[in-house]
C-alpha cells in the first residue's frame, strides 16, 4: 500500500507529464519491476500508459481528469476487502 501510495504522489507530482517506470522507479526508491507490477495490478483504470516501439519503453501518466483523494479511497477500500 505504501509503495502504491509512493507511485501515485510522482506520478501526480509529474504534472500531466509522461514519465517511463524506470524514472518513477528513482523518484520513489523502488526497482523498476516492483513499480511496473504493481501499476499494472492496481493502478491500470487511473493511468494511461504508451508503449514505445521498438524501444519496448513503457510511458505512464495519470489520466487527466483523476482526483489522488479518489485513487486513494479505492487502494483503501481495496486493502480492507483483501485483508477480509
């Protein structure tokens, strides 16, 4: 959760701005892999992702009209439903 929360703050931080996995992956301390995981777990329906061929570079915002309050209340309800 904490690490999703991270993830999310930098890709709000970016301002509407692209950002590849590996640059949120430095910003937030965490190996690119874990960050590109989870986005694709948790965070799919809040982010638009491009892929660059044929670099096989994966460029990630947030969608323009999402509110981080709205991200956060769906990862906390999501964390009350798994530990159930």
């Amino acid at each position: 959760m904490e690490n999703l929360i991270k993830i999310v703050k930098c890709l709000k931080q970016a301002e509407e701005g692209w950002l590849w996995a590996r640059e949120i992956s430095r910003r937030v301390e965490l190996h690119h892999k874990t960050v590109s995981r989870l986005i694709n777990k948790h965070l799919t329906m809040f982010v638009e992702v491009q892929r660059l061929e044929p670099f096989n570079v994966q460029m990630i915002r947030l969608k323009p009209d999402t509110d981080v309050n709205s991200v956060f209340r769906f990862l906390s309800v999501m964390e009350k439903i798994s530990n159930k």
